[in-house]
C-alpha cells in the first residue's frame, strides 16, 4: 500500500509532543499550557496583546487561556499604568508552583535530548533559527492557486492579481 511521505520536520513535531507529554504527565500542564506558562512567565508583566503578539496566537485563543488560568487562580491581573484599557498578567504565586513543578519534569526530558544530539545545542538552535527563517520567508513569496484567485479582484492586488502563471493555475 503507498504511503504518503512525511516531511522529516513532521517526525520532530510528534516526537517532542510525546516526549513532552510523558514528561509532563500529572505536573498539572500540558504540553501547550507549558509553553504557554513559561512565555508568560519569561514576559511578565505583560498585556494580553503582547501575549498574542508574542505567541502567534489569535487574541481569542490568548483570552480563552487567561480565562482558565483565572479559574485556577494561577495568574494576577494589575491595571495596565500605561493604558487604562488593557491588565498586566503575571503568574500568581500558584501559577509558579505549577510551572515549578513542570519545569522539574521537563529539564530531564530536555538534557535527553541534547545529550543524544550529534552537534552542540548552539550550533542546533542556529540552524533551526536559519529553517524558520527560510520557512517565514517561502511563506510570504508562495502564493497558492486558491488564495491567488481569492485576491485576484483584489484592489491590493499586484499585476492582473500579484501572483505567479503557475499560481494562478495558468503555468
């Protein structure tokens, strides 16, 4: 039976997310609300705009967070001093214990990995800043045939419609 193939960066993807959930099975996190928790607490204090802008997350997705943290009692709210409109989120005490116990769970996971690397860590997140950078950069130059058409009576359009003959579906 033909299998589709899987991009080699795919591989990675489930890898970490079963490696991060074994890790962190029963710290209270998972593996999303570990990430979540620790951008928050490297930012803090932070507004939930900067959270989005920070995460690359919808402010929806950033709000519904917030919301279950709140629930929780694992973050506090101050007012915003430099816009009235807008909080300051920090982890709450209890957030910190649980992000404390997360992390105990996760570093051993992480020095796995890096010790079972066949270059050193510095050299490893240098290339992988170099990938995501060539990533964000075909992402912005690759038009595909449905968005090409979707702006093509676009009034920002480019040309008959900013994309390529191939794009268009046209080669």
């Amino acid at each position: 039976m033909y299998e589709e193939p899987r991009a080699p960066y795919s591989w990675s993807e489930e890898y970490v997310s079963e490696l991060l959930d074994k890790a962190l099975d029963d710290s209270g996190l998972n593996a999303d609300e570990f990430g979540f928790y620790s951008a928050l607490y490297d930012e803090q204090p932070i507004t939930p705009n900067e959270i989005s802008e920070h995460l690359g997350m919808p402010a929806t997705t950033v709000s519904s967070y917030l919301n279950r943290l709140t629930v929780r009692g694992h973050i506090s709210r101050s007012k915003n001093p430099s816009d009235g409109r807008s909080a300051l989120i920090e982890l709450a005490p209890e957030g910190l214990e649980v992000l404390h116990e997360a992390l105990t769970r996760f570093l051993p996971a992480q020095a796995a990995v890096e010790s079972a690397l066949a270059l050193p860590v510095k050299h490893m997140i240098g290339t992988l800043k170099r990938l995501n950078d060539a990533v964000q950069t075909a992402t912005t130059q690759h038009e595909t045939p449905a968005r090409c058409s979707a702006r093509s009576g676009s009034s920002r359009s480019r040309g008959s419609s900013g994309c390529s003959a191939y794009a268009r579906g046209t080669p």
